[in-house]
C-alpha cells in the first residue's frame, strides 16, 4: 500500500512542478494577496481532478480494454501537444 500512495505522490508532485497550473496559482497568489483562499481552491479543484481521473481510470480499462485506454490516452497527449506547439 505505502508503495501505491508513494508512487502516486512522487509522480504527481513531479508532474505538477513548474507546469502551468502551478504558474497560474503563483499568479492568483499574488494578485490576490489571500494565499490561503487560493491554495484552498486550487487544492480543491486538483483533488476533484484528480478524482474523476482515478474513477474513470479504475471503470474505463474494464469497459474498453487497457491497451486501447493507453493507446486513446497517448494519442490526446500527443494532440494537446500539437495544439500547444501550433499555439491553439
């Protein structure tokens, strides 16, 4: 168990670093000058987020494979990433 929540915990703190969301909180932060409201609210929306993804990644597999729940998550990875490269 303690390796599930460690693995889980070092790649999202990992992912998370540096990346827009964080900019963006940093951003919120100092606009608002009310650091506690706006890491309450972004705490919030990425336990929600994160949530649905745990929901969806626990049913989804079992509905539609895992191979085609990878190959369908690669493909919109690689999607958004066009999108960011052509500046949509």
């Amino acid at each position: 168990m303690w390796k599930i929540f460690l693995t889980s915990f070092g790649i999202m703190f990992l992912a998370e670093l540096g990346d827009k969301t964080q900019l963006a909180v940093l951003s919120l932060a100092g606009r608002f000058r009310s650091p506690w409201t706006v890491f309450a609210g972004a705490a919030l929306a990425m336990v929600l987020a994160t949530g649905i993804g745990v929901l969806v990644g626990n049913f989804l597999p079992s509905l539609i494979g895992e191979r085609s729940v990878r190959f369908v998550s690669g493909g919109l990875f690689i999607l958004f990433g066009i999108l960011v490269l052509a500046g949509k």
